[in-house]
C-alpha cells in the first residue's frame, strides 16, 4: 500500500511591498515643501537666505540616506525610515532652492546683503 504524503506550499506574501512601504514615514514630505515655499519668500530680502535652506535640505536628504538620525536633532531617533518619495521630495526641494538663488544672484532679483 503506497501512501502519498502532501506538502502545503509556503504562502508568499503578496502584499509584502505594500508592507515595507507602511513601514515608512511620508512625513519629511509636507515639511520639504514648507521649506521650499519659506526660502522663495525670504529670497526677496537676502539672496543668501534661499541658498541656506537650499543646502539644509540637501544636508537632511544625505542624511536622511544614510541614517535614521533626524538632521536637525542629534538626540531623536527616527522609529520609522523615510520613504523614498520623502528623500526625493527633499533633495528635487533642495535643487530648487540652490537653482532660485542662483537665479535670483544672476538676475540681481534680490540683494545678496539684507538691506536695513
């Protein structure tokens, strides 16, 4: 008498990028844009303000890349990676900063100086 014994498959999970990408944080998202939008107001005051916020979030990107080390706080501790879409959203914020004020340097849009 032969008996056949049958082996249940492993279950793959279907939805394991769906959650890898629950697992991480949307939130630098909204912050890039506030950023971006508060440096194109203070480039009419000072060219250089622009430029500084503009590397801030490059600096926070790299950051962002390499660690779970929140930029601005050496004592927080990130539970939760950013997600790629909120590393991209800071570093293309990043380029637009450092392109505006480049832009506003060469067109003399803004004085490099604040002026009192």
């Amino acid at each position: 008498m032969s008996t056949s014994r049958v082996y249940a498959r492993p279950v793959a999970h279907a939805n394991r990028a769906a959650e890898v990408e629950s697992r991480r944080s949307h939130a630098a998202i909204p912050v890039a844009i506030v950023v971006v939008a508060i440096g194109a107001y203070l480039g009419r005051y000072s060219v250089l303000l622009p430029a500084l916020l503009g590397l801030v979030l490059l600096g926070s990107g790299g950051s962002f890349l390499s660690s779970r080390l929140n930029p601005l706080s050496p004592h927080f501790y990130l539970t939760r990676k950013p997600s790629w879409a909120a590393i991209g959203t800071v570093f293309v914020g990043a380029l637009v900063l450092l392109a505006g004020a480049y832009a506003m340097w060469v067109h003399g849009f803004g004085p490099v100086v604040p002026r009192l």
